[in-house]
C-alpha cells in the first residue's frame, strides 16, 4: 500500500516536472506596457480600497503612458476613470472638464462607446449640480449615440426620468421610472433607482400609499448592493411619505435609521478596508 | 673568497639587476601614487579659509566644498574656541578663489532630503573684492529635514489649533452658521406646505370664478397660480434635500475635528524623536530601496512563471462604475 502511495506521488511529481519543463515561459511584456498595466492595477485597488487620491495619481500616470503609446480607446477610457474619480471627490468642474477632452475633440480618436459614456456622465453630474439644461443636451447627444439595444439605455431611460422629476414634471417621470423599475435587464443598481424615481413622483403626485411601496421596494434592492447613501436615500423617503399617511411613529423610526446611516457610511468605508 | 663560486652566466651581476627590479617596482609605485595625488588634487596649491558656526553638528573633516555644483575644497580643521563657538577651517583651490568675493557666504546643506552634507560656497557680489587665501567668510545653515519640519509644525500647529478651536466652539461662527440653517429649514418645512395650501385655494378660486369676470381676471389668476407653483416646488426640494445636506456637513464637521485632534497628537508625538529617527530612516531608506527593486523583479518574473500566471489577477478592463444616481 505504502509502495503504491509511494508510486503515485514519484508520477505526480514527474508529470509536473515535465509540464514545467515542457512549457516556454512567455516573454515579458515591453517595459511600457508593464508600466501601464501596474498603473492601471493600482489605481483600480486604490479606488476599491477608497483611496481616492492615489487612484487619481495612477490613472493619470496611465494616462501619460497611453497616450505616448497611442492607444487612444484606452486613454478615453482612463480619461473617463479620472472623471469619475474627480466626481467622487467633488471636483465637479475637474470632472466635466475631462469629459469635455472626449466630448470636444473634434477628430475621430476616440471609439463611439466611450463618447457615449462620456456623455451619459456628464448629464449625471450637470443633473446632480442643478444644471438640467446642459444636461438634458448632454443626455441627448447620449442618446443619440446609444443605438437601441447598446448596454446604457437603462441608464439613460432612468438618468431622464430622474431629471424629469426634477423639473417637477412627476407623470412624465413616473411613466418613465416604470418601466425601467420593471426591467429586469437594467440590473439591479439602475432598478432601484428608476424606482426611487418612481416613489418621488409617486410622493410628488401625492400617492403616498404607492411612493411609501416604492420606497420600501427600492430600500430591499439597495440593501444586499451594499450602498449605503442610496439604503439613507430611501430610509428619508419613508420617514417623509409615512410622516405624510400620519404615521408618526413609523416615520421617526425610518428617519432615525437613515440619520444612523448616513452617520456610520462614512466610517464603514474606511473599517472595510483595514 | 666566495663559499660558492657563480659560475652560471646568468647570475652575473645578479645584485645589480635585483636592485634595478625592486627600483623600477618602487619607482611604479611612487608614480601610482604620485598620479592618485595629482588626481585627488593633493599637489594643487589651496588656500585655506575660515568660517565660524554656533554648533559642529553635522559638521566633519572631509566633507566636500562646492562652488556651482564642483568639488572646489574640503573642510580641513574643526576647533572649539574659547568662547564654545567651533572655529572652522576649510581648504579652496587657489586657481578657484578668483571666482568667490570678500562677502561669500558658506551654506551646510544635505545632498537629497537625506543626503550626506556639503558646503555649498556662493559667489558673493560683484562689486567686492576677490576672496584671498587666510579670508574669513559667514556660515550659515541650510534646512535639514529637522529643520524643515521644525518649521513646518511651527507653522501649521496655531493653524490646527485655530481650526480645532472654531469647530469645537458652540458659539463659534460655524457652529451659530449651521444652527441658523436648522432654523431655516423647520420655516422651509413650514412654507412648502403653506405654499401648497396657497396653490390649492388658487385652483379653487380658478373653477369658483364668474365667467365673465374670467377673461379679466383669468389671465391674472393663472399666472398667480404659476408662481405659487413654482415656489412650491423650490420649497419642497429645499425640504427634501436640505437635511440630507445638513447629515453631510455634521459629518464632514466632526471628521475634521477628530483629524485637526489626531495631526495634533501625533505631530507632538512624533517631531522630539525626529532627529534620532533620520539617522535611522537613511540607512533603513538605503537598504528598503534596494529590497524592493529585488522584490519588484522577483515578482515580475514569477507573475510570467507557468504555474503562477493562471493566479495572478489581470487588471480590469474598461470605466469604472457609475449610473444614473452618482
């Protein structure tokens, strides 16, 4: 028994010395592109990690290295990173402004997919910064370059939606937020938007049984997504669209659980990563 | 007589040709060390020049003086005089101190932040007189890394202190600022539903009004019922997103108190060990660097090694997320 045991390993280890034996390394890649790659790699973690600061640093070493390389699809997309990563610190003007170097060039560099991109979230900040103009004709050109089937068309659907309720048009909104709400294809985060959306026109056209409903189906996608801004969101929502049906105690409950939310986010983000 | 006679040919004058092998030996190694000599300039005619600092610190035979970045001298004496002050002696080359004046001044700085320390000579004014051989010139000291941050905590701890301060004041200006926008939103709250109440008796007044009186009035009371609905939707989104606002600056308020209280203790903490730590940190710095360009290259080339490749994770591809919410 022992002997067979024995046999078995001594095989093991000469199939394995042989396949490593067998198999050429692979060359190593130029140093540029090692550069790039470990640029990109870091910037990503450090972004995951909620280092916003660093992330920004490696993207815009990424940045350098792809344009000296020529490599225009990668640049529009790190270009669009690095808009985000402005956003997310509330450099909102740093942010457009990148968006702006896709959105404005005037030669075909960079491929339709990020200028769609580009687009899209540029009408997202616009909208967040109050500016519904801009945006609205961010969001058409966007829509214009998002043909019927393309991956973001939920996203849009929903983005319009939510500005339509901003400029206090709630039917519009509501009819929108719907079907979006309803679309299983639009993935789970944009489903529960388009049905915050839904419950805040639902709350504007003063249906608060339905609003209250909304909410409460928006809170259950946004609690396993883990988004804690979004679960203080819609926690808000409740206490206002109970305290509206006089159900006082329900809605001091909701707002002191969204108060506790928004108290601890901040922290979380940082205990996750230690 | 000889006890053994050289009967060999080749022995002849065997003295004569041992003296010349050790001469020519001596005479290579006189010229070896002659050529190091001249190259290390210690056959060029210096002139030495004297400063006085307050401490010897850092302060240490050999170390190089330069002038624009070259080699021009090095300190050559360090003496204690009556008075504590250290009494310094550096040697310039003389072909070089046409280029100093009477008023140079001679800098302590580091090479890199933690570099080993020069003296920097400059130039000194035009209009005065070429420095000579015997001068004494002013020393002064550039700043170190202790220095630097010496200066840096001067600096920056009254601004922390003032920054703690203010948030930390119930009556302070932000604080009183933030209360008042508490205030304004109950009277917001308030307003948006008088606003709507407003807007309601409008519409009432709309259905309830004579026909006739319509076309006078109608106009008039339309506009009216715009207005009000205008403001009602100002109102409700100021309700809507003010408290939201008010979470974040609360937040965003007791974050920077608790970080203007953690740089607080730890810059107390850490700068009276700083001197003893940067001895420390430049050999620690020296052997780090050379261990991650080892590291760095072992880990290139395992994440290339057959069985290893498969675990490494590759980068990610494309934007990274945002929708319609961020």
């Amino acid at each position: 028994m022992t002997n067979a045991i024995y046999k078995i390993w001594l095989l093991t280890v000469l199939f394995t010395v042989t396949a490593c034996g067998s198999s050429t390394p692979p060359p190593r890649e130029p140093q540029l592109l090692e550069k790039l790659h470990a640029a990109e790699k870091d910037a990503r973690h450090a972004l995951n990690g909620g280092e916003l600061q660093r992330a920004q640093h490696s993207f815009n070493k990424a940045l350098i290295l792809q344009q000296s390389l020529d490599d225009t699809a990668g640049a529009a997309t790190t270009m669009i990173n690095l808009a985000t990563v402005a956003h997310q610190l509330h450099e909102d003007e740093a942010a457009l402004a990148w968006l702006d170097k896709i959105l404005l060039e005037r030669a075909p560099l960079y491929p339709a997919d990020s200028q769609l991109t580009a687009a899209f979230r540029k009408a997202v900040i616009l909208t967040n910064l109050g500016r519904f103009g801009e945006a609205d004709t961010s969001l058409q050109l966007a829509e214009k370059s998002c043909e019927k089937k393309c991956s973001q068309r939920f996203n849009i659907d929903t983005l319009r939606a939510r500005i339509f309720l901003l400029n206090g048009n709630a039917e519009t909104a509501l009819a929108l937020a719907q079907i979006v709400g309803k679309a299983v294809e639009a993935g789970k985060e944009e489903q529960a938007n388009a049905l915050r959306v839904q419950a805040g026109a639902e709350e504007k056209l003063q249906r608060y049984a339905d609003a209250l409903t909304h909410y409460q189906s928006a809170l259950e996608m946004d609690k396993p997504l883990g988004l804690s801004s979004r679960i203080a969101e819609d926690l808000n929502g409740l206490a206002r669209t109970a305290k509206l049906l006089g159900r006082e105690q329900d809605a001091a409950a909701y707002a002191r659980r969204a108060s506790l939310v928004n108290e601890t986010k901040d922290k979380s983000v940082l205990s996750a990563h230690e | 007589m000889t006890l053994l006679a050289d009967k060999d040919d080749r022995f002849k004058n065997l003295f004569g040709k041992a003296a010349l092998f050790v001469l020519l030996a001596v005479l290579g190694m006189g010229l070896v060390f002659f050529w190091t000599g001249m190259k290390k300039g210690a056959f060029t005619p210096k002139s030495p020049i004297y400063f006085v600092a307050d401490t010897g610190l850092d302060l240490k035979e050999g170390i190089p003086v330069k002038f624009s970045g070259f080699k021009i001298g090095k300190l050559t004496s360090l003496a204690l005089d009556e008075q504590g002050h250290v009494q310094v002696e550096i040697e310039i080359e003389t072909k070089h101190l046409v280029l100093l004046r009477q008023d140079s001044v001679v800098s302590l700085k580091k090479e890199g932040v933690i570099g080993d320390g020069v003296l920097d000579i400059s130039r000194g004014s035009e209009d005065k007189p070429v420095l000579v051989g015997g001068s004494k010139v002013l020393f002064e000291r550039a700043n170190g890394l202790e220095q630097a941050v010496m200066e840096v905590k001067g600096r920056v701890m009254p601004i922390i202190d003032d920054v703690h301060k203010i948030l930390s004041d119930p009556d302070g200006d932000v604080r009183q600022t933030l209360k008042n926008v508490r205030q304004l939103t109950a009277e917001i709250n308030g307003l948006a539903s008088e606003m709507r109440g407003t807007r309601q008796k409008i519409d009432q007044v709309l259905v309830s009004v004579d026909k006739n009186l319509n076309n006078e009035v109608g106009p008039l009371l339309h506009s009216l019922r715009q207005s009000a609905v205008q403001a009602e939707t100002i109102t409700t989104k100021l309700n809507q997103d003010l408290p939201g606002l008010l979470n974040k600056v609360d937040s965003s308020m007791e974050n920077l108190r608790k970080t203007t209280e953690t740089i607080n203790k730890s810059v107390q903490q850490t700068v009276p060990q700083l001197p003893g730590m940067v001895g420390e940190t430049r050999e620690t710095m020296g052997k780090t660097r050379e261990m991650m360009g080892s590291t760095i290259e072992v880990v290139n080339g395992l994440s290339t090694m057959w069985p290893l490749k498969g675990s490494v994770p590759v980068p990610e591809k494309g934007p990274v997320r945002m929708d319609s919410h961020d």
